[in-house]
C-alpha cells in the first residue's frame, strides 16, 4: 500500500483510492483540486497538514499506525473531524440507504413482507446508530474535550474531580460494536433474499451497505487506535 | 441464486401446463417433472425427493398415503385445492384465485424455502441448531435456552456458535430476520 504523502497530487490521491472522498470533504476539501497539491490545499484550508495526513493515511491502508504522530495534535481536531463523520452518516450515507429501500418496496408488486423484514430491520439499525452517535456527542466527547483543556492547563486537581465522573476506561467498556448489525443486513441480502426484485436496485442497496460498513469501520479503527490511546495518556499525565 | 427445483401433477393437463409456464417464466422456477397423470415415473419422481417444492393436487396427494406423507416436510408440499374453500390454509393453493392473488401465493410459498433446501453446496442447520434458533428468536438466554432443551450452557454456546458461523449472521435481530424469511418461526409452517 502507497503511503500518501504531502507533496502528493490531491488528483492522483484519489485516482488511486476513491473511497477517500467522502473523507476529505470532511475537511472541506472538494472536487476540482486541479494540480493542487496535499500539501498546497491543507494551507490554503488552513488544515493541520500532518493530521489530515495520518487520517487519510489510516483510512487508505488498514495497517498503518498511526499512534505516535498523532499524540502530538490537539485533540479537538480528531473530535471536530469525528463527529463530521457522525453528520456525514447521519445525514447522507443512513438517509441514501433508506431512499433506496423505500425505492425497492414502491417497485414490489405483491407479497413484500420480506422486503419490510429488511426495512425495519435498516431501522433498528438507524435506531442504534443515532444512539450511539448521542451517547458519544453528548457525554463521551465533552469529556474527551474537557480533558484536553485540562491537560493543556497541566490541571490535576480539575482533573480528580472530572475523573469521579467519566474515564477512558468506561468509554471502552460502553463502547459497543456497531457494525454487526451492518454486517448481518448484508449477509441477509446477499445470501438469503431470493425473491425476484429488482436486481440492480438489490445491487445498490448491497453497494451501499458495504460502503457504509468499511467506512464505520475505518472510523471506530481511528476511535481504537487514536483517540483512545491519545485520552489515556492525557489521563494517565494529569493523574497524581 | 441457484433456481428452485420444482415438479408439478395435476390430473387437468391445462392447468398442469399453466403452472409449469408461470414458474418457469415468471419465477425462473427449475420445473423438473410436471405430468397429468400419476403414473409410475410420477411416484417415483415423489419418493425420491429431489425436488425444493411439489404442486399437488390435493386428492393425489390424500390417495398417497401416509408412505409420502412422511417423506415430504410441510415446507416441499404446495396443494392445490380444487373447489373452493373459503379459509385460506398455508401451503394450499386456490385454484380459483385471482391472478394478483396466486402470484403472490407462489411467491410467498418460494419465499419459505430454506436456503438449505434450494442450495445442494454446504449444508444447513441440523435439526438441534434449528430449536437453538427458535429459542434464540423468541429472546431466550443461553441459560434458558439449555433448561429448556436440557443441554448444558456450553453445548448451546457451541450450538449458536456453529449457526453463526454457517449463516454469517451474528445479531439476535438478524437471525430472527433470517427464521423468519425461511418460515422457522413463522406461524403455520414449523414443526
């Protein structure tokens, strides 16, 4: 796997992977990059070039690293990138899941019960999704923030009374599995609907699922690899 | 998706045809043996049960006996019921219904096959995984679970470890999706 590196052309970054999109215009980099460089665009957005670096780079190449570069930023980067990510699902790749299912059931003529088994089942999924986006938004990345603070601040008494509240190793113990469901929706799909529906709406809703579940993967591997150990060893530097 | 394999008798040749055409056309339905008589080559045909689905008349299917009864689970039999009847029962089909109606009959009936049963590669469930999954379906606990069927707790965990890995289906929501699209746990159709 080619390692992305900052004197790279954004254009051939995605000529080579283009499952990147979606995560670049996280950072507000959009289509029509020109010759541009990574390293020209993240100075012209005023990104923090070597952060958007590590992520790009985890995304593209399941077995980078990235650990020890990335406890040099500021935490409230990897926060603010995370929950784009939240809005990204939220609001687009959860809702182009749902259109096309919608889409499958308007085309079924008679007898779609299997067809809605599959539907409600995508929304207990959602269900559990925009659950445990709430959780992480409302109490988990409050804290993570609040102890970045506290850390700048070198606050260690600040610190002992945030900890009777909250810790990492809560958040790891809460942190549940959120692409199972996924994974079994797909399977579902793939193996045992084998009613003749439209196959190349099927297809779409497959694609999209597949889509969907890498890349919740690849963001609970950016939550695993480098917000938890980052927030540790924050927690483990302002401990007395 | 490999096709359904079905074999069709019924003592009226047009209807017999009919049948034949729609599965095949419009079901993509592998009609393996379809006659108007019951012949010889009919029963053995039967007997040998190598086949997903059977559209049989219902008189033909009472004179078999129980010898056939046996053979056949509920889920392989589709009757088809020549006078009208006005309480619809699972696996029969009206021969009086309307077009919109039997279509979706077929369809639903297509649907119950398990996988297993349409799929000669790899095997299915064994009948024991089979009642682990109910009781999964219905929200039991592992420990509930090996009461019930009075196992140890260890061999329902093996048991929903092996469903799970023949299925690729790990949540409890998913394997109910999965029993239910192949009639485990729908009302009429499970032992």
């Amino acid at each position: 796997m080619t390692l992305i590196k900052p004197e790279m052309k954004m254009a051939d970054v995605i000529h080579m992977n283009f499952m990147l999109l979606p995560v670049i215009n996280r950072f507000d980099i959009n289509l029509g990059f020109g010759d541009k460089s990574i390293f020209d665009l993240c100075l012209e957005k005023k990104i923090d070039t070597d952060f958007f670096l590590e992520i790009i780079n985890t995304f593209n190449d399941e077995e980078y690293f990235p650990e020890k570069k990335l406890r040099t930023f500021d935490v409230s980067l990897l926060l603010q990138y995370l929950q784009k990510t939240h809005r990204y699902y939220l609001t687009f790749q959860i809702p182009t899941i749902e259109h096309l299912i919608d889409n499958l059931l308007k085309s079924c003529t008679s007898s779609c019960e299997n067809l809605h088994l599959i539907s409600s089942f995508f929304g207990d999924y959602k269900t559990e999704l925009t659950k445990h986006i709430g959780r992480e938004e409302k109490t988990v990345f409050p804290y993570i923030s609040r102890v970045g603070q506290l850390y700048k601040e070198k606050d260690s008494v600040g610190y002992l009374a945030l900890s009777q509240q909250y810790s990492m190793k809560r958040f790891t113990r809460e942190h549940d599995n959120i692409d199972e469901k996924l994974f079994d929706l797909k399977n579902i799909l793939i193996k045992y609907i084998s009613l003749p529906y439209d196959s190349n709406l099927c297809n779409a809703v497959v694609f999209e699922l597949f889509r969907l579940e890498k890349d919740i993967k690849d963001h609970s591997r950016i939550e695993d690899k480098i917000l938890k150990p980052v927030v540790a060893e924050m927690e483990n530097a302002l401990k007395m | 998706m490999p096709s359904v394999k079905a074999v069709i008798l019924y003592p009226n040749y047009l209807i017999m045809l009919g049948l034949k055409t729609l599965l095949k056309d419009l079901f993509s339905v592998n009609v393996i043996f379809a006659s108007a008589e019951l012949d010889k080559s009919g029963e053995e045909t039967l007997s040998d049960g190598e086949f997903d689905l059977c559209f049989i008349s219902k008189e033909w299917f009472e004179a078999q006996g129980k010898r056939l009864k046996k053979k056949l689970t509920p889920k392989s039999v589709l009757l088809i019921e020549t006078k009208s009847v006005t309480e619809r029962t699972e696996n029969t089909l009206q021969i009086d219904l309307s077009s919109e109606e039997i279509l979706a009959a077929i369809r639903e009936n297509l649907a119950t096959l398990s996988p297993q049963n349409s799929n000669s590669s790899g095997p299915g469930l064994s009948e024991r995984e089979i009642e682990v999954l109910k009781l999964v379906t219905k929200g039991h606990l592992n420990k509930e679970i090996a009461d019930i069927l009075n196992i140890s707790i260890h061999t329902v965990i093996a048991h929903r470890r092996n469903i799970t890995s023949r299925l690729g289906i790990k949540t409890v929501s998913g394997l109910t999706v999965y029993a239910i699209l192949n009639g485990i746990t729908s009302s009429g159709l499970h032992r």
